[in-house]
C-alpha cells in the first residue's frame, strides 16, 4: 500500500480489528518512510450480486446471476438452505426483500430449489 504522504511503498500494521460488523478488517498502518499512519479497510471482493451498501445506498445487481447461483447452491446441498446466509458467505453481500420475493415467486414457478 503505497503512502498517502510521502508515496512510499512500505509500511508496517500497527492494529487490525474487525469493521462494519465484522465484513472488513480495519488496518492501522505506519509508513517505514516517513512514519504517518493511515488506515486500510479489507473486504471480500464483491462477485456481482446485490449489493446493499451500509448507508442504504444500492448498487446494480444481475438478478439471472443471483438465480443461478442460488440455483447452484441449492442444489449443492438438497435444499434451498438459508439464501441469505450463502449469499453473506460470498462476501460483503446481501439481499433486498424484493430479491427474496423475486425468488420465491420462481420457486413456485419452476418447480422449487428442491
Ligand atoms: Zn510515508
């Protein structure tokens, strides 16, 4: 992580701990250059599900990915399972209500996730 003070690529982690209930991890880091410290924040890449930022702020979502990969999983383990909980697995991910609703409503229409 290049320093936002002086450019230098070389730093050392003072702390770490768990952020936005425990979906980052915030670093402390000190520059071994000029010894200004900043903070990084850690996340699981986002894979291109639905998105809901924590300000409420949502972000475009490819809801035929979002099927399949609930389809897949479904299938994975016999069982709709828990779709949030697979979904929270991916990363910093979750889904809307209308999602859900989205989902259960093809359920229905093609014969179920099992
Ligand atoms: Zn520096």
């Amino acid at each position: 992580m290049r320093c936002p003070f002086c450019s230098a690529d070389d730093d050392r982690v003072v702390d770490s701990r768990l952020a936005e209930d425990g979906v980052a991890i915030r670093r402390r880091r000190e520059c071994s250059n000029c010894n200004q410290r900043y903070t990084t924040f850690e996340r699981i890449e986002e894979i291109g599900l639905y998105v809901i930022k924590r300000s409420g702020e949502r972000e475009p979502f490819d809801r035929a990915k979002i099927l399949a990969g609930v389809r897949a999983a479904a299938k994975k383990d016999g069982r709709g399972a828990c779709l949030v909980a697979h979904l929270r697995g991916c990363g910093d991910v979750a889904m809307s209500t209308d999602a859900i609703m989205a989902l259960t409503r093809d359920r229905r229409d093609d014969g179920g996730f099992g």
